[in-house]
C-alpha cells in the first residue's frame, strides 16, 4: 500500500531530476569557461530553484483554492487572487515609493486576500446547482480587476511594471538575490502540506467538516492566506504564471484522486515539472532570445482548460 | 412588417441630445486656433460615432444570435479572434509586406478571413452549446484567452521584444483613433448597419426561437450566420479603431431595451446606436474637458460594464 | 440522552421550530417524522451543531452542543447530512477513512483502520472499496458517507434521511444493521419520510408538524390514526403486522 503510494511521487522526483539538469544547462554563456561557476551559481541555479518553487507553490494554491470553493475550474489566476495582489503592489508602489520589499509584499498579500475574500462573497449568491457560473464570475471579477490595474498603470507611467506582473511573467530576470521571496511562497505551500487532511475535508462540505469537529471557517481562513500569500510572492517576484494552479491540479486527480494527503506533494513536483518543461521550450524556441514562460503556459492552459471543460463527463 | 415604422419618443430625444451633445464638443472652447482644433476634434467624434454604431450593432445581433441578453461579441472573445488574424497575417506577409499594404487592401483582406474566421467558429460554438449557456460563455471567455496568448506568442516569435506590441493590444485608447482608417471604418460600419436593419424583420422572427422561426418559413440558419458575419465585421472595425471595449456593448444594449419601448429590432437597432453614440461623446466631454482625464473614458466604462455583467450573472439573468 | 429545551429557530421571517422542549432516550432508535418542512431536518441540525441555536439549549450525552469543544461533540455524535453531493474525486476507503479524523487528528493507527475496515463491511461496501466516488451511483455513494459515519464509532448517530437514496434491500440492510448497533449500545436518530420504516424499526417517535411536536412517545402510541391523519392531513389506515403497526394509505 504505501509502495503504491510512494510511486507517482518516485516517478515525478525521476522526472524532475533531467528537466533541472537541463534547465542549468541551458543558456548562452559558456559553462565550461573561466567563470562557469560564477554563472551557475549567481543565474542558472537560482533560475532553476525560482521555477520550481514557483511551480510547485502555484499548483499546490490551485488545489487549495479548488477545495475552497469545491469547484475544479478555478486557481488563484481566474478568482482575482493575482490581480488584486497586482492592485496592492501598485497602490504601495504609488503610495509609498521609497517602501522596501517587505512593506510591498504585505501591501500584494493583503490585496490578494481581499480580491479573493470579494470573490468568495461573491459567488456565494450563485446557485449551487450552477457549477460553471463559479468559474465565470472569477474571470469577469479578475477581468474588471485587471482593467483598474492597467489604467492605473498608464495614468501613472508605471505600464511597463504592470505589463510584466499581468501579462508577461517569466525567469530571465531572475538571479540570486532577486528571487528568494519565492523561498515565503514555497513555505506558504509547504503549510498546505501539513494541512492537507483539513483542506480535503473542508473540501467533503461544511456540515461534514462540523462533524467530524473542524470548524471550516478556521480552515477556509489559512487556506485563504496560503492562496494569498503564494499568489503575491509570484506576483511580485516573477509576476502572473496563468493557468498552471488549474492545469497541474486537475490532472494529478485525474490519475491518483484528491486524498490530498498523498496527492498534494505529486500536485507540487508536477506543479515544478510542468513549469520547467515550459520555462526550457521558452528558452529554446527562439534561443538565444526568450519567451516568457507565462506566455507558453498561456497558449498550453487555456488548451487543457478547454479540454477540461469539453470532454465527455463520467468517464473517468 | 418591412416598413420602417414611427420612430418612438425616447428614441427622437436621443437623437436631439446627441445633436447638441456633439455640437458642444465640436464647438465649445474652440480658441484662437481653430483651423487646428475642429478638424481634430471632427475626426474623433467621427470615429466615436462609427465605433458606437459598430458595438452597439454587433451585440444587438450578437445577443439575437446567442439568445442571451448578457453577452457581448468580445466577452466571447471575438475581437481576440481580430487580434490573433491581424498578427497572423503579419506573420504571413512579414512585417514588411504586411505594412506596405495599402490601408483599404490590408482591411479588406482582414475582413474577408475574420469573417471566415468567426463563421467556423463561433457558428460551431453557439450551435452546440445552446443547451448549457453556462458552458458555452466559460468556452468563449477561456477561447478568448486562448486566442490572445495565440497572438502574443506569434508576436513574440517574430520580434522578441515585442513589448509593445502585446501593451498597445490590451489597453483601449479612443484617443489613440487610428485617423487613415476612418473612412474605410466607416463605410464598412454603414454598410453592416443598413443590412441589420434591411434585416431587422427576419431577425425579430428568429428571436422567437429557431423551432418557431423555421416553421414561420424563416431560414433561420443562414440568417444566423449571415448576422454572425456582420458581427464579425463590426468588431472587427471596432478593435482596429480602439482595441479591445468587452463591456460597453453589454450596457448600452441593456439600457437601449427598455427605452427602445419595443422588443422590435427596428427601434432596438436605431436605440442602441444613438445610445452609444451619446454615452461615448458626452463620456469623452466630461472626462477630457472638465475634468480633463484625458484617457479615463473607456476604463470607467468598462469597469462599470463589468461590475454590470457580474450583476447580472449574480442576479442569475444568465438565460 | 439528547435533552432539547425552549427551542426556537426562524430562518429570515420564516419561523421553523417553536418551542421544542423534549428528551430523546440512549440505546434507542428514534425516528423524527413528519410532513415537508414540518422542521425535522432543522432540528437534526441543531442538535448535531450544524446550525447554530437561536433560543434555548442542546444537551448530547451532557455535552452542551453551543459549548463543548467541537472535537469532543465530534466524539459522541456522528452525522450523516443530507446532502452529501462531494466534489473531491476519493476512494470509498479514503472518504470512510475520514471518519476516524475526531480520534486521530491525522495519525491513523492499527484500530482506526480496523474501524474503518468494519465499517465498510456493514454497509456492504468491501468491493467497492478502492473505487472513486464518482464511478459510484447514487446509493452507492449514500451508503458510502453512512459508513464514514459508522467508522465514527461514536455513542449517538445521527441520521438525516439515510434511507432516501437506498433500494429495499439495502434500506432493509441499513435499518438491521442500525438494529445491531443499538443492541450494542448505541443511540441512533433518524429523519424519516416513510412513515413504515419507522412503525416498523423505531424504539421512539417524534412526530413533527409545523415546528411545534405533535406527538412523541412509543410507536404505539404515535401510530394511532387519529393521530397519524391529523399529522399528515389524510386519511389513513393502521394495521398490525408481526407485532408492530403498519400504515396503510390510499393512493
């Protein structure tokens, strides 16, 4: 049994292990030169860290998120979640422009939190039979978001800086020194981890949870920061990665369910996976230039969520 | 039943307060240097008058179409399916080739494969998801998504740099109104305009549902793709003029009903066109001339259609 | 015992519950039954915490529903909600597995799998259980969060409409093995639309109609016509059969 277990997690730590390898091989500088491992060390390691953590602390918000609002078509991306952190980082960098990073991280968690707490009340007024309603108000809700995000950036000349947290999340920029609040985003995940039983209950219905003795407002409290807090780390580090919270989530359940407990950590190793595997065709597509990776992961997303939504139902 | 028929009261004073509402733009505060000031400010009540129609138009049809009255072409996505086409026939013809064409050639050609575009697949879209409209709007949103990240990838690929390219497309600007395109918008717009309202009467039987329209003798599935067509081509008109306006369809359309005083497409048409008209100038007035927010139209008016759209998703008007 | 004092519940200017004063006996099954919206569900609710009270007081085996820690009620009453519709994609095993959660708050040992195992086992479910849920029907799935709260393993258990999504045999079933259960100690209390089903099973009767008790006490005595026809508003018929009373109505 726990053989068994073990195994999808063996397979994706295998699989993980060629991608990073190559993630540090890829690049323009020469590694076998004088400062090889200058460049290692100051770019392409931490590069290859960023990835992961961010892809593995992304899938694992997509399943809390998803178990919050116990509907598979939403992540922290289509809820508001990273739009409203894009919000509180702009209104801190406007408001306070000599603010450190720890002062705009609090400003981007707590917009995080609020945009998603205004979702979570928002969708309580939908009719429950209505599954795909969940998911429509979340884009809608991060679309007017996203728009106030994006005229405030132009009044104020900061559209570049909002272009790349909403549209254009990548890597290149990333070297050591520059990406550890991402190391914040991997404990928020690792949090979920630890709470993975909570969450999956939280997941059965309140009145289950109730009475088995949770109190669901406590549990959805830290899954709500754990959204939060991860959503606005990315954000402000690297900035939005689309759909991979939706992606990676649904079809790890597709393969091995939603006990969380096993599945969670094999949501983050993919989660990592799956962000590499983008980030290194980004790399080579037009090498020695680069995509970002958000826009693979755009075109790659929103094709599997068409899947998702159109294939046939009960089949699996 | 094809007569124009008596226009109806809200509808006539529409028209009187755009009258005034346009002379105050062109004229008030004109200063010394006019020969300046009124041709630049012609144009650009010109392009707000062929962008209102073109919106106001392309739902009306678009909502008849998809029997639903909170939709709008572009929260479906087709004017990503225009962005998407456009850089694709860069990509086609290079960047070179593509520019080098003259204006009216470029548009045409940009209309003929958008419509195409736009029959395949929103023809197939609205056909099958009819009976699951919760569905069917999800897929046009996420297809809309998809379509953009299509268009920013191409952009990419071609010039790595192409920063802009990707800014420009995602932020509205009716100052940014692209002057040498104008006539042909126009005439285009016109064009699409007078054959909704030449077919106004077949439309109004369609709304009744396509059991009902066939057996009144309509055909019903040509005039749903034809009215598709022109959808394709008002927002296509209506993305190159500005770029991408998802909500503003939806609140003039909502509000045009009601004042239309009829559940005729005649009136509905005629409406939602002066309506939109009005609201974009006397926005544009207000907000560039008092209180001097140059580019803070569209944002408002996007931000309340949306605010708007969630409303009434909320309200549960999705059907 | 269950001891329910002064109850009043309202939902907006809807009033549910009025004045509900009454004591539910350990070791028995008891049955709430009662015409739509006579508020049985709302007082299962209520007992079971999963509303919170308006007026007056809960008592569960001493344990005051309002205070006690939620873990501890966790330990004396299981609940099967009525709704049960779960959009997480788990085995039958890993739902009734949850069950245990009040006992180990996360670390299962050798006696919560052997609970969960039994559990599984009365409610006919060994076959069934490393499938997921959703391949599962909808009796399928009922029996599967009755087995999470069997694997509970708790004194009182308290069940909203068990039988609702059961065929015969496995209603037949589940009414034995709640038989078995009480006769080793447990108390067991259930809403119940069909009225036979309680006639013929239930030690104790709460009969409901309009929030306020019409009747409770012994099924011979609920089940009197008189009393059954001004409960349900209808004409009705009660027979003996094997000692126990049978209702018959006209359809």
């Amino acid at each position: 049994m726990i053989v068994l277990r073990a195994r999808p997690l063996v397979l994706m730590v295998l699989a993980l292990i060629p991608l990073a390898l190559a993630s540090l091989l890829i690049g323009v500088a020469d590694l076998s030169g004088a400062q090889g491992g200058l460049i290692l060390s100051i770019s392409r390691w931490p590069r290859t860290l960023a990835v992961m953590l961010t892809g593995a602390a992304l899938a694992v918000a997509g399943v809390v998120m998803q178990e919050l609002v116990r509907n598979r078509f939403v992540e922290p991306g289509t809820t508001g979640t990273g739009e409203a952190a894009a919000l509180g980082l702009l209104l801190a960098t406007l408001a306070f422009p000599e603010a450190g990073i720890g002062t705009r991280m609090i400003a981007a968690s707590l917009g995080g939190l609020a945009g998603t707490a205004v979702f979570l009340s928002l969708i309580r007024h939908l009719p429950p039979q209505e599954v795909l309603l969940i998911p429509l108000t979340g884009l809608i809700w991060s679309g007017v978001l996203g728009a106030v995000v994006l005229h405030i950036g132009w009044q104020t000349d900061l559209i570049q800086l909002v272009g790349i947290w909403l549209m254009t999340g990548e890597f290149s920029g990333v070297i050591a020194g520059r990406y550890e609040l991402l190391w914040i985003a991997g404990l928020a995940a690792g949090l979920a981890l630890f709470a993975a039983d909570r969450l999956a209950i939280l997941g059965l219905g309140d009145g289950v949870a109730r009475g088995l003795g949770l109190n669901p407002e406590a549990v959805m409290r830290l899954g709500l920061v754990i959204v939060a807090v991860v959503t606005a780390m990315v954000m402000a580090t690297v900035g939005m990665i689309p759909f991979l919270g939706l992606v990676v989530p649904n079809i790890v359940s597709r393969v091995m369910g939603d006990n969380l407990r096993a599945s969670l950590p094999v949501t983050a190793l993919a989660g990592a996976g799956l962000l590499l595997t983008c980030d290194i065709i980004g790399r080579l597509l037009i090498f020695p230039y680069e995509l970002p990776v958000s826009t693979v992961l755009g075109v790659l997303g929103a094709g599997v969520f068409l899947w998702l939504l159109w294939r046939r139902p009960g089949h699996d | 039943m094809t007569s124009v028929g008596r226009l109806p009261w809200p509808g006539l004073w529409l028209m009187l307060a755009l009258l005034m509402v346009g002379a105050v733009y062109l004229l008030a505060g004109l200063g010394p240097r006019a020969d300046v000031v009124l041709p630049l400010r012609a144009t650009r009540l010109a392009g707000m008058v062929v962008l209102g129609v073109a919106i106001a138009v392309a739902t009306v049809l678009f909502q008849t179409v998809s029997r639903n009255r909170i939709l709008t072409p572009q929260i479906m996505g087709v004017d990503a399916l225009y962005i998407l086409l456009q850089t694709g026939l860069v990509l086609v013809l290079g960047p070179v080739g593509f520019a080098t064409l003259p204006v009216a050639g470029k548009f045409t050609l940009e209309l003929v494969v958008m419509v195409l575009a736009a029959l395949a697949l929103f023809g197939t879209l609205l056909g099958r998801g009819s009976q699951d409209v919760a569905r069917m709007i999800l897929t046009g949103v996420i297809l809309g998504i998809l379509l953009r990240s299509l268009a920013n990838l191409i952009a990419r690929l071609m010039d790595p740099n192409a920063f802009a390219v990707v800014q420009a497309e995602s932020v509205v600007s009716l100052t940014r109104l692209d002057a040498g395109l104008l006539p042909f918008a126009a005439a285009v717009t016109g064009l699409a305009a007078g054959l909704a309202v030449w077919l106004a009467p077949r439309l109004d039987v369609a709304a009744l549902g396509r059991e009902t329209a066939v057996a009144l003798g309509l055909r019903h599935d040509g005039l749903v793709m034809l009215a598709l067509a022109l959808v394709a081509v008002l927002v296509a008109v209506a993305t190159a003029l500005v770029g991408p306006l998802t909500f503003l369809g939806l609140i003039v359309v909502a509000l045009a009903r009601p004042l239309a005083g009829s559940a005729r497409h005649l009136p509905l048409l005629i409406t939602a066109s002066v309506l939109a008209v009005l609201m974009l100038v006397a926005g544009q007035l207000v907000f560039e001339r008092v209180l001097r927010l140059q580019s803070a139209l569209p944002a408002v008016l996007e931000g309340a259609g949306g605010v708007a759209f969630l409303w009434l998703l909320l309200k549960g008007r999705i059907r | 015992m269950i001891a329910v004092s002064d109850v009043h519940h309202h939902i907006g200017q809807a009033q549910i519950l009025r004045d509900i004063t009454l004591t539910l006996p350990a070791g028995k099954i008891t049955a709430l039954i009662g015409p739509n919206g006579a508020g049985k569900s709302t007082l299962l609710s209520l007992v079971a915490r999963l509303t919170p009270l308006q007026q007056g007081q809960i008592t569960v085996a001493g344990l005051d529903v309002q205070r006690a820690p939620s873990r501890e009620l966790a330990r004396t009453m299981a609940i099967l909600p009525q709704n049960v519709a779960v959009f997480s994609r788990l085995r039958v095993r890993e739902l009734v597995a949850f069950g245990r959660w009040p006992h180990h708050q996360g670390r299962p040992g050798p006696q919560d799998a052997a609970k969960v195992a039994a559990a599984l086992h009365d409610m006919g479910l060994d076959d069934l259980s490393h499938r997921f849920l959703d391949q599962l029907s909808g009796g399928q799935r009922q029996r599967a969060h009755l087995a999470m709260a069997l694997a509970q393993d708790t004194p009182w258990l308290l069940l909203d409409e068990p039988l609702a999504a059961l065929d015969m045999a496995h209603a037949r079933a589940l009414m034995q093995t709640l038989a078995r259960l009480r006769d080793s100690g447990k108390s067991i209390v259930m809403v119940l639309h069909e009225v036979n089903y309680a006639a013929a099973w239930a030690d104790h009767v709460v009969a409901l109609k309009a929030g306020r008790v019409l009747a409770h006490g012994t099924p011979e005595t609920v089940f009197a016509p008189d009393v059954l026809g001004a409960l349900y508003d209808t004409r009705l018929r009660v027979i003996r059969q094997d000692g126990r009373p049978l209702v018959l109505h006209h359809l």
